[in-house]
C-alpha cells in the first residue's frame, strides 16, 4: 500500500467519532496490518511473522501493545485478532474505489474549510 493511501486511511481514523486515541505510528501499523491481512483467508488474523513484516519488531511490539489497551486489537496464540470491522470492510474494497472515496473526502474538507465563501 502506497504511503499516501496509508496517511488518506490514518486521517480517516483519527476523524472517527467514538476512535480511541492511539500514537500515529500505531494507526499507521494497524492499517498496514489490515491491508496485509484482507488479502489473506483470515483478514481478521495478524501473525506474529506477518506483524514483523510490516516493521521492526520493536515498533511492532509497542504499536500492538498500545492497540490491545485500547482494544483494537486482542491478543491470540501467535498473533492478534483485529477488532476493527468497519475498516477491514473498507479496505476489503476496490483500490480503485478506495482511491475515489479518499478523493471525495478530500475535496469535502476542502470545500468545508474556511477558505471557501458559499456564494
């Protein structure tokens, strides 16, 4: 997944009304380890190895830990099991629709800024 799209996603979260306040490098793990696990059987299901995958294990390490306080995540026998439906469902769909919808969104935040006058 292309940085940009990870950042669009990260935003997203951070937007959430009832989103528990994580660091942005633990947002950022948990949409590169639910963009890994949707292309799996179990995309509910991170493995330790795929974890590690995504970074160094000592980031991994403290991202997965502040995950599990805040509940997103939950601890499993050699891995975690992501908690967050609403995205795995997102990101579950097209690239090319995902792209669309983060276009939209940016163009409403715009639009909604204080920069507009609404004539």
């Amino acid at each position: 997944m292309r940085d940009d799209a990870v950042y669009a996603e990260v935003e997203t979260l951070r937007e959430r009304a009832k989103a528990p306040t994580l660091s942005p490098i633990a947002l950022e793990i948990h949409v590169r380890a639910v963009d890994h696990t949707v292309h799996t059987t179990c995309p509910a299901f991170i493995s330790d190895e795929a974890l590690d995958a995504i970074a160094p294990a000592r980031v991994t390490t403290m991202a997965a830990l502040e995950l599990c306080l805040a509940e997103v995540w939950h601890r499993a026998k050699d891995g975690y099991v992501i908690a967050d439906f609403d995205l795995i469902d997102h990101m579950s769909e097209s690239p090319t629709r995902r792209r669309l919808l983060a276009f939209c969104r940016r163009l409403w935040r715009e639009l909604n800024s204080e920069k507009f006058i609404p004539l």
